[in-house]
C-alpha cells in the first residue's frame, strides 16, 4: 500500500512513512517562517533592483561604433553615415538620462579621419568627455560633397526641418533620443561643430530651439551670409540681421529660445572664417533670449583662451565668446586631440568647456535631471581686500554644500553659508552666482548674481589731528596763514593748534576733509 505524503512533511522518517503529523504540523510553521522570510527578501531584493534600474543607464561598450549609414540625402544626394560613441559610464545627471551631443565636422574633413580620428579615437576629443558625463557623442559624415568639399550646407538660405542636411541630421537626433537604450534626457540635447559644421550647429539651434538646448559654434559663418562671404563680414551685416534670419526659421518655437544657451570660439589667427562672425553669432543668440544682459569679467582659460560671459536678468549665464589667442582655422582639441587637418591641439580644449557649460547652466533639464527647487537667496558681499572677496548667503533647507561661480565659471564649493574668493586683481569687478548641492537631488540653479569689486592698490587711511598738526606731518600746507588739504586744496581753516579736522587719504598724497568713503 502506497502512502500519500501530506505537503507539510518535512522528511521520511522510514521507507514509505511521512514524518507524523506532530513534527508534521511543527515542521509546517518552521518552514513557513523560512518561506516568508525567504519570500521577504526577494521582495525587497527585487524593490532595491527597481529603484536601481530607475536610475542606472545601461552600459554602453565604451568605444566607438562601427561606421553607420542612418538616411538617404534626397536633396545632397548619398546617405548620411556616421559614428557614435555609447560610453560605458554612468550619467552625471541624478535622474541617469544621459546628454546627447551632435558634433559636425568641417569642410575637408571627415568623421572618421578627423572627429574621431579611428587609429586613436582622439580626434576632436570627446571620447574622454563622453566617458566623463556619460553622454552619448554623434559623429555624422556630411552627405553629399556639398560646395565640393565635403562641407555642411550652412548657407541654405531656406533650410527645412525635414529635407536635406537639417532634415537628415534632426531625424538622426531623434531617433537617438526616442530608442530607450540609450536613456537620453530630450532636455540635454546639444550639437557643436567648425566651420560649416559651425555655420550648421548655428542653423540647427535657430531652426529646433525646441530640441537643442544648447549650441557650440566654432569658427562658423553666421546665418544669411553667403559661401563667398566667410573671410569677412558683407557692410551693413550685424547680429541682428542673424537673429532675424533665425527668428524667421524657428516659426512657431521662437518661444523656446528662452531656455536656450550658446556659446562661439575662434582663433585670432583664423584667416578662412572672420573671426568677427564669432561675437555676432552670441549677440544674435542674445537677442533672440530676450531681455537685458551683463557683460561678465573676461576669464582666462588654459591654452590661450579668453572668455566673455554674458548673463541675463535672471542672473543665468546664457552666452559665451571664446577668443583663442593665436590659433588658426580649426577644431580647439586641446591636449588628448588630433592636431592636424584643422584640428588644433595646442590650445584650448573646447569639448571640456563647452559641455561644462551646457551642464552647468542647462535651462531645461532642472526638473527632468533631478536638480533641487531651491537656489540659495541673500548672496551678499562680506568684505574685500585688494585680492579677495568674501561672500555670504543664506542657507538652503537639505543642502550639502555649495558651489560658488565666478562670472559664470565654477570657482569652488563651500560646506558653510560663506565662502572666500582669492588671488583677485586689485580693482576689478567680478559677478558671482551660487548654487545648492543636495546628496539626492543633485545642483539647484544659480542664484541671482551680484557684482563686488576688488579694493584699488592704495587704501583709505583717515587721521584727526590740528591744523598745525596735519601741517607738520605733510597732509595739507599753509597759504597765508591758513592750512590747507593736499591733493584737494579744501581750506581747512587757520593754520594753528587750535582748528581740529580729519584728513582721508583716499589715493597716494590726495587727502580729503572727513572720514574715507
């Protein structure tokens, strides 16, 4: 006779016997209690995965891909090929979307050659700033051979939105953006590019504000200028007739250009490009922002680099104009690049400044990466000093800390409500921004932005004494029996001891009566 096992037995006790029901019964709740228990942490498991899996972008190889072909040019003729570089780095952005950025090449080059340079993949150097951010890196070839040499047709006086290059590279954007393995934030997209790559990276961001949060131009010819036109600017061209050209191709997204940044460099040695284009492509993009700006303090960067920043009323910094000292018709590397063909690795590195300041000062992104509500309030000036400044500000409820910026450039961070800025020049005014770092919302906006200035190289002394006094001790002179302030020639009264005043010296041997200011 066979027997039926009940469910709960925990081992046979003999051939053909089920524990009793006893041990049954007491093994049942044993076993319960380990099932639920067991039960428990897969649950809790399987939840730390999930929110894991919220935040986690998945892995890309970390190297470039092979070379792509993504559309047919109905218009230039060929097919739009290219590469792309899928890091295997985490995003730097809490919410883990990754940044997209559209690099162009220039005229005579390619991709491949000169973007990403396949023997080294240096070229333009953004393999180590994709690595860095965790953002991915398009790198097109110009379809067709365009004005014969293999540029981007930047000077389409009527480019459309889904017809030729702009057509095929917007296209390539958002197909980017919609294919969820990338994990792409639509509010960090960004495109950069030389030369007709450059005149190209203007075209895109007037024609799809709503898409480009952010523009990089380098060394390129502004809209409604012609091929003929790009060693010089045509009489009566201004940034405002390339912000009326871009205004007229943005149609019904003009409105988006008030959360749109940009920023153009060139080299004071560039004999192909004007560099004059460079200062009207920011002033146009400026106009089209809206509002009033401040220029900022000109920055040095490393490489030769000089940099203009310029912010609203808003006391966001929204342009940027890069003068490269030195540097001829090219791609600005920096070390790390290729530098040969138009690409420059002798100077500064572009792809390092620039994607810093689309992060730094991205409109868009502050709900969708995950940035905290709350900018610091009551920035004020604590004092200064011939080379420093001292700043204050009011707490942010869950900061960590603060970052503290310098006419629109990170200076440094702060775990208390002050911070003190060095190494200043003597006289000189600064704009300074600060933000909130919460450990899980990540960077607030900047604050609004104040101006302090620097003490001059001569400081204010004040001395009371007599008349006779100030006399004697070479602050002021007599004139027939009467003193006298040096410097100002204030009459002081007669010349004895019994006449008082106070005397400031408010530069080298020019004294004032009173106190200093």
């Amino acid at each position: 006779m066979s027997l039926k096992c009940e469910p709960a037995c925990c081992r046979p006790l003999g051939s053909g016997h089920c524990c009793d029901s006893k041990k049954s019964k007491k093994g049942d709740t044993m076993l319960r209690k380990r099932w639920r228990y067991f039960a428990t942490g897969l649950v809790t498991l399987a939840t730390m995965l999930g929110a894991f899996s919220l935040h986690a972008a998945t892995a890309g190889p970390g190297a470039w891909s092979s070379e792509q072909t993504w559309a047919s040019d109905a218009v230039n003729g060929g097919n739009l090929t290219g590469y792309f570089y899928w890091p295997a780095s985490q995003p730097s952005t809490p919410n883990g979307k990754r940044a997209l950025v559209l690099v162009l090449h220039g005229c005579l080059q390619t991709a491949s050659g000169d973007v990403i340079n396949n023997a080294s993949g240096t070229g333009f150097n953004w393999k180590s700033i994709g690595d860095q951010y965790g953002a991915v890196i398009l790198a097109p070839n110009a379809s067709g051979n365009v004005y014969f040499k293999h540029c981007w047709d930047y000077a389409n006086a009527s480019p459309s939105r889904t017809a030729g290059h702009v057509g095929v590279l917007l296209d390539l954007v958002n197909r980017f953006v919609a294919n969820a393995q990338y994990a792409i934030d639509p509010n960090q997209v960004y495109v950069a590019g030389l030369s007709s790559g450059g005149g190209m990276s203007m075209v895109l961001g007037c024609i799809a504000p709503d898409i480009f949060a952010g523009v990089g131009i380098n060394a390129g010819p502004t809209p409604g200028t012609t091929t003929a036109q790009i060693g010089f600017v045509p009489s009566g061209y201004t940034a405002t007739t390339a912000g009326n050209k871009c205004k007229q191709w943005a149609g019904s997204n003009v409105g988006k250009f008030t959360s749109q940044i940009a920023g153009a460099v060139w080299g004071t040695s560039d004999y192909t490009v004007a560099p004059a284009y460079g200062p009207i492509a920011a002033s146009a993009f400026r106009q089209l922002y809206g509002g009033s700006f401040t220029q900022g303090s000109k920055v040095s960067i490393a490489g030769g680099g000089t940099n203009t920043p310029y912010i609203d009323s808003n006391g966001k910094v929204r342009t940027h104009e890069i003068s490269v000292a030195g540097m001829a018709h090219a791609w600005p590397a920096g070390t790390g690049g290729n530098n040969t063909n138009y690409v420059d690795a002798t100077h500064i590195n572009y792809p390092d400044f620039v994607m810093d300041f689309w992060v730094k000062n991205n409109l868009r992104a502050g709900s969708g990466s995950g940035q905290a509500g709350s900018s610091p309030t009551g920035l004020a000036v604590a004092g200064t000093t011939l080379n420093t400044i001292s700043l204050s500000w009011n707490a942010v409820t869950n900061a960590n800390s603060y970052n503290l910026y310098r006419n629109g450039t990170k200076v440094g961070s702060s775990t208390s409500t002050s911070y003190t800025d060095l190494d200043l020049i003597a006289g000189t005014t600064y704009s300074y921004t600060v933000t909130a770092i919460d450990g899980t919302a990540g960077e607030s906006q900047q604050s609004a932005a104040i101006s302090a200035t620097t003490k001059t190289s001569f400081s204010c002394t004040a001395t009371t004494g007599t008349n006779y006094a100030h006399v004697q001790a070479g602050r002021a002179h007599d004139v027939g029996g009467g003193a006298y302030a040096n410097g100002s020639n204030q009459s002081m009264g007669l010349n004895n001891l019994f006449y008082i005043n106070t005397l400031a010296e408010t530069a080298a041997g020019y004294y004032v009566i009173g106190n200093c200011p």
